[in-house]
C-alpha cells in the first residue's frame, strides 16, 4: 500500500536564510511538499558556511535544507525578481524572512503576490515582526532570548544571565511558522484564499517562557535566576553519580515515596521537611545535600536500572 505524504503536490517557495525560515520550509518538505529553495548567486545561504563540513558540504545546512530543490537568483537584477514573481504565482506557500518590507519593495510582498495569486499563503518571519516599533530592527537568536525573558530566568542564582546554547527561538520560530501554515492550508480549503502569516523570534521566546511569564503577570516581578532549581518543584534537577550525572524529577508524593525506598531512605518520606511537595520546595537545600550524598555512591546505570 503506498502512502501519500500530507503535502504531496503542494510547492513551497522558500526565499529564506540561515535557521528559522529554512527550519519552517524544511518541516513542510519533510511533510512531502515540493519545496524550491532561491539562493544568492554569491555564495547561497549563509548556512552553507557553517562548520562543520564532511567532503566540503556543511552539515547544518544538509540537515535543515533536507528535502529541497534549490535554484539561485539575484535580487537585484529586474529579471531574476520576475523570475522569483513567477515562482509566487505557482507556489501555493511562499517562506521569507528578509528584513520587513524588503520584499514589498520589489513587488515581492504580500499585497502584489496575493493579488495576482489569491490561493497564495505567505509567511514571513522576522525578529520582531513586521508592524510595530520594533519592526525595522534586525532579530538574531541571543537578541529575541534576551528580549522575551528567556535569558533571565537562565543561568545561576547569583550570577549573569546564560543564554540557552541552542538557537531555540530560530527552531521554535520555525516550527510555530509550519504550524500556522498548515493551519492557512486547512482554512484555505474552506475559503479559497490564502492568508498572511506573520511570526517573529521575539514572539516565539515570549511563548517559550510561558511559565515565568505566569509568575511575572501574577506578582509583577522580574524572573529570578534559579540554576538548577524549579520554582514549583523538587527534587527536580541534575545529580550527580559516582561515574557521571542523571537527571531526578519526584515532585509527585507517589514518585516521592517510592524513591525514597530506591535510595533506601524511608524516613525521609515522613520527614516533615520533605512530606510534600510545598515542603521540599521551601527545604530544597537540605533536600539536594542528602540525595546527592546517596547518588554519589553508586553509577548512572545503577540507578537508572533501579529507579525504572
């Protein structure tokens, strides 16, 4: 029985660089749509220059770029925009994340290219989307992790913010972009029409951080750097063992007690310190220097293999 991908016959046109509009394209080509990558004749994606290489192919650009057809065009030359606009007319989606209004400048935006194709869905992801005060500004991955609050929340108590080491607002960006996509696709079915999608970085570290967002909104604080600790939880962090680390999460008293047979502690689950879980979290010190003396004693493995 041969199975037909979601998107079998659907044309992606990708005018993307780099990680959160390719990731968005790449998503929708793994979903089977036939996706036309447009590079720079000078180069192509900048991603094609990141290491690390195997035969001289960059690996990152490989795996986000994986299921594309790829062609190059200068903007700046009148026929290659045609050739682009053409391209659009076909497409039933077109990705871009040049800076806002960089498109529309050319007859690219989404006023021209709907008008001449009304089915087209386009959407455009930027850093800080495209109205508002913020728009003209350039997004990188550290500066939509910092501005959403991600950063703050990251790192130890009583040190510097830490951003997070992967670029976690391009990826989510990317992914909320093919959702939103798939959504217009659905919504076209019913009316005829494409719709135009607008998505930032900045949006996705907002949504990314919805948990301190909720204690922000409710006490009017800025978040706290915690390290290792959670704000509602615990035990909930890295351990380490004699040979390595693992990480331990008993926030729930039935997980609670039956470690504290694991380790062979019993008393401890009736030690009014620890008997819930409000009571672990406001001793959590005193709770990581015992089970971290106990899971020092013995390897990963071993406790992995007895905690199930």
């Amino acid at each position: 029985m041969t199975v037909t991908a979601a998107l079998d016959g659907l044309i992606v046109l990708d005018l993307t660089n780099f990680l959160s509009g390719p990731y968005c394209a790449m998503l929708l080509g793994d979903l089977g749509a036939d996706v036309i990558k447009v590079e720079r004749p000078d180069g192509g994606d900048d991603a094609r220059r990141m290491p690390p290489f195997v035969d001289g192919r960059s690996q990152p650009f490989a795996i986000w770029n994986r299921n594309k057809r790829s062609i190059t065009a200068d903007l700046k030359k009148p026929e290659d925009v045609e050739l682009v606009r053409q391209l659009a007319l076909r497409a039933d989606v077109l990705v871009e994340n040049f800076r806002p209004g960089t498109l529309a400048r050319l007859g690219l935006g989404w006023e021209d290219l709907s008008a001449a194709n009304p089915r087209l869905i386009w959407c455009a992801i930027s850093g800080f989307g495209q109205t508002g005060p913020w728009a003209d500004h350039g997004g990188l991955d550290m500066m939509a992790q910092g501005m959403s609050g991600l950063m703050a929340g990251n790192g130890p108590p009583d040190g510097e913010p830490y951003r997070l080491p992967i670029a976690i607002t391009d990826v989510t960006a990317g992914m909320f972009s093919a959702l939103s996509v798939l959504a217009a696709l659905q919504a076209r079915e019913r009316t005829g029409r494409g719709q135009r999608i607008d998505q930032s970085l900045f949006e996705a570290g907002v949504a990314l951080g919805v948990y301190e967002a909720a204690h922000v909104f409710a006490h009017g604080t800025r978040p706290s750097r915690l390290g290792q600790l959670h704000r509602g939880s615990a035990p909930y962090r890295v351990f380490q063992t004699a040979d390595g680390y693992i990480t331990l999460g008993a926030s729930k008293e039935k997980f609670w007690q039956a470690l504290c047979g694991i380790i062979e502690r019993p008393e401890l689950a009736t030690d009014p310190r620890f008997k819930t879980n409000a009571d672990r979290v406001a001793n959590n010190a005193a709770l990581i220097a015992i089970l971290q003396e106990i899971l020092a004693t013995r390897g990963s493995a071993e406790w992995l293999e007895a905690l199930g």
